[in-house]
C-alpha cells in the first residue's frame, strides 16, 4: 500500500473509534473534510463511487483483527442513537423539531455489515428491546417508557437532575454461531431527555 493509501486507512480507523455508529459514506465524506488533497487524489485514481465505500469498508474492519494487531472493543456492531441522528442516517425517518442536544427516544442502530441476530437490550436490568434479526443499518427502539424505577426518578427528579442507567445490549453474529455484546450507562435529564451513552471501555457518545 502506497503511503497516501495507509495515512488514508489510519485517518478511516480514528474516524471509526470516535463514531462506530457512522456509514461508510459519512466515513468517507469525513476523510475529504481531513484530507482534501490526499482523498482527493485518491478518489481520481477510484472514480467508482460503489468501490470507494468497499475500501472504507475494508479499512474500517482493520478494528476486528485479532487483539495481537488491533483491539477488537474499538468495533461495535451495534450503537445507541437519538432521533435526530437517526434521521441522519435514515432521511426518510422524521424526527421531533428541537434544539435540545438530547433526545427523548433512542435507538440501537446495526452498524457493521452483517445481520445481527437475537438483539437483547437491558436498561437497568429490565428488557426494554428485542429483535429477532436486525438488519445492517436497521433500527430497533429502546422501549424505556415502561420501565417503572426509571419512570418513578423522571416523576421525582428536579429540573435537569441526570442519572447513568446501566445498558447491555446482548446479540449473535455469523449467522447466530457467535455472540457479542456491549454493555455501558445512558445519561438522562430529566428536563431534556437522554444525552449520551458512556460505553464500559470509556468511550463516550453524544444523544442527539
């Protein structure tokens, strides 16, 4: 691989550690903004637009090699989002009008290439979403409303008091011969609503 290649696949594996949840087009339109002369360069010589995703693709799943090579935690295949950001992702999918940098539902997103099967989600010990077969860049809703603890808090809290709440999210892979998980805590305000996810390796994402 020529040099402007590999600084090219290194600047595409910092974009996936702080945003797992991104697509491969906004992964590559975040390498024109970083690098416009290499990306540039590089999108002459790979007209295609369909193989320019292929190569973001594979240069993003550098983050599943063995441990020996690179940290497998630093890829997830699934990854909370808000509505706002789902709308991003999913144009066709409205979200509320706000300013607010929060928002009142969320989402777990299949962000890798492959189906995920089996999808459990736990919010304070309690099964808030289950999906049988998630597709890649589907949707499943966090149901949280009926969660009677964390509704209690939201009655009792003071204006903008926040509160973690424990999430871990269980699902299979390879067509069910693999499971995965990840498990984290969900920041709520009880004014605006959920404003980040704090994932157990550290790593933090805003809720838009």
């Amino acid at each position: 691989m020529t040099r402007p290649r590999k600084e090219l696949e290194q600047l595409t594996q910092n974009v996936e550690r702080a945003h797992s949840e991104w697509s491969a087009r906004q992964v590559e339109r975040e390498l024109e903004a970083l690098a416009p002369v290499i990306y540039g360069n590089w999108k002459n010589e790979t007209p295609n637009f369909a193989a320019r995703l292929r190569q973001v693709q594979r240069w993003r799943k550098g983050y599943r090699s063995p441990p020996k090579v690179r940290p497998t935690s630093l890829y997830r295949h699934v990854w909370p989002v808000g509505e706002r950001q789902r709308h991003e992702l999913e144009p066709a999918y409205v979200a509320r009008p706000t300013r607010l940098r929060a928002s009142h539902r969320v989402f777990l997103r299949n962000c890798s290439p492959e189906p995920v099967q089996e999808l459990r989600a736990r919010l304070a010990g309690k099964e808030v979403a289950y999906e049988p077969s998630l597709l890649p860049g589907h949707f499943v809703e966090v149901d949280w409303s009926r969660h009677e603890e964390l509704m209690k808090w939201l009655l009792e809290a003071s204006d903008h008091s926040t509160r973690p709440f424990k999430l871990l999210v269980e699902f299979a892979t390879d067509r069910g011969t693999r499971s995965g998980r990840f498990e984290g805590e969900l920041e709520l305000d009880s004014t605006d609503g959920w404003r980040a996810f704090v994932a157990s390796d550290g790593s933090r994402k805003e809720i838009e």
